[in-house]
C-alpha cells in the first residue's frame, strides 16, 4: 500500500526519530485545536513555524499548502473565466500561493481571506516581494463573524475554507458579497456519516490537524447553496485526485532528502507533517471522509 511504503521510507530515513512521529513537539501543531477555535479574534497560533512552512512549501510549491498547489488552483479557477477586468474573492489564502499565482497567472483581483494570521502574514509577504500591490490583497477573517463588502466580486473561490460546525453564515456572506450571475467554486471535505470521535484513527486526525472531528455533509453544504439562491451546476468528488496528488508530493520530497538529509529537528517536523497526511489520507482511503467540489452561480435575490 502506497501509505504504508511513504512512512517506512520515512522511517528509515529518519532513523531513531521516526517512533515520535506522533507526538507534536512544543509550539507546532500540539495547541491548534484551542487556539483556532478561540473566540472573537484571528487565529495567531505558533503551528506555522517557518520551519514547517519551508516544508510544505517543498511538498506543494511556495506558499501553498495543499498538494499540486499551482496547478490544482488554476485548475479550479480556470472555469471561471478570469481576466484584468474580474475580481476574485479567495476563501483560504494558505501562505500566499493561491491569490499570488491567480493574480500573475490570470490577471484577476484577488481580495484573498485567511483565518489563520501566521499564514496571512507570510503571504503579505509573498504579495509584496511579488510587486502584485492591490492585485493580491491578503486579509484575515474570523470564519464565525465573515463579513465581506456586499455585491463587490464577480466571483468567489473557496479552498476549505467553510466552518465545520456552521458552514451557513459563511455560504451566506459568499451570496452576498457576490454580483448577480458570479461564480462561486468551492473544495470542502465532507463526511457521508457523522464521524466517531472516539475512532481512534479520527481523533488522531482531528488532533494532528487541529481541528474538530466534525465535517459537514456534501448533502447539507449542497442544500445550503440551493436555499440561499445558488444553482448548483457541478458536485464532484475530488478525493482520488488529490490522494494521488498529495503521494506525488510526498514521493518526491522524501526522494530529494535521500540526497540531502536534513537536520534531526527538521527531520522530526517532516515526519510529523507526514504523519497528518497519512491519517487524512486513511480517512479518505476508508470513505469516511472525502473532498468535494462545487460550481454554482449566483441568482439575483437571496432565496
């Protein structure tokens, strides 16, 4: 099996470290859970430590942090016709991958969100060496209280952006913040059943991710865009695309650091990282979670 051979080539190539996989060292991912889910301001957590984004940015391309990072963007923002005259609302912002290579790649103006402010920081630094000024605009957002300018956007791209617990008020903020007839894409993982938080492959998950165990429906998401005035054109499941993609990334880096190990510290950050993908990945391999895609456009009046 395609996971268990990425981690025992991970393991051999760490050596000694490899055991500790699945304990978060102090000031990476260990606290996300709680700082994420506090109230009332962006998150400022310490699980993006520059460390750990060289990584993900040598797994998925700079400044993303999802497999296949440029190419899976402009694959999902292709269909909806950008151009120097369009404007761009970005949910998910990551380390400043996806508005940047919108902007250069096809033109558009980017007014991306990101809830996590350690990420946004460092794609303000991104736009900024990239001389993209106002054309990739990076700004944080509280996922519980969004609020977005009302009908400035011709159209919206959401990457796992939504609140697991209420999705509703952010689909809703989306509708608004959107021009009659924009475009909406969206990626979000989805769970066809409730998840067992006691499943001891889901709590591990949920804590290496620092998130909640609760995923939304592809059902419940669908019937949310539908009432508020959406028509829903396409629902597509993802997930084998990006499994293989995330394997390809994953190949690949290990196969660069057999050239060139890296230090035990760096070592121990790359097997943990590796070791949130591999659960991610299991879930999806059991269908107990998977990524879906949605095209949908806007109608003239909320429902």
């Amino acid at each position: 099996m395609l996971l268990t051979r990425v981690r025992n080539m991970l393991t051999d190539l760490v050596g000694a470290h490899g055991p500790q996989a699945t304990q978060p060292p102090q000031g990476t991912m260990a606290h996300a859970a709680a700082i994420r889910d506090a109230p009332g301001e962006a998150s400022h957590s310490t699980c993006w430590p520059r460390d750990r984004l060289a990584i993900v940015d040598a797994l998925w391309g700079e400044g993303f942090t999802f497999p296949d990072g440029e190419q899976e963007t402009l694959r999902l923002a292709m269909p909806l016709t950008l151009t120097k005259e369009t404007s761009l609302l970005l949910l998910g912002a990551g380390a400043g991958g996806p508005p940047c290579c919108i902007a250069t790649q096809l033109g558009a103006w980017v007014t991306a969100f990101e809830a996590d402010a350690d990420l946004a920081a460092v794609a303000t630094e991104r736009s900024t060496r990239a001389g993209l000024g106002r054309r990739a605009e990076i700004k944080t957002w509280l996922p519980a209280e969004p609020n977005f300018s009302r009908r400035s956007f011709h159209h919206a791209l959401a990457l796992e952006a939504l609140p697991a617990e209420a999705p509703g008020p952010v689909l809703n903020a989306i509708f608004r913040a959107l021009q009659p007839g924009g475009q909406l894409m969206m990626v979000n993982l989805v769970a066809d059943h409730p998840l067992d938080p006691t499943d001891e492959a889901v709590a591990a998950w949920s804590r290496l991710a620092g998130r909640t165990p609760i995923v939304p429906s592809q059902r419940s998401i669908t019937g949310a865009l539908a009432r508020l005035g959406f028509d829903v054109r396409i629902t597509e499941d993802i997930s084998l695309r990006h499994m293989q993609q995330a394997l390809h990334g994953w190949h690949t880096l290990i196969r660069d650091m057999r050239v060139q190990r890296p230090a035990p510290a760096m070592a121990m950050l790359v097997v943990q990282e590796a070791e949130l993908w591999l659960r991610r990945l299991s879930l999806m391999r059991a269908h107990q979670i998977r990524l879906v895609r949605w095209h949908a456009i806007r109608g003239a009046a909320p429902g």
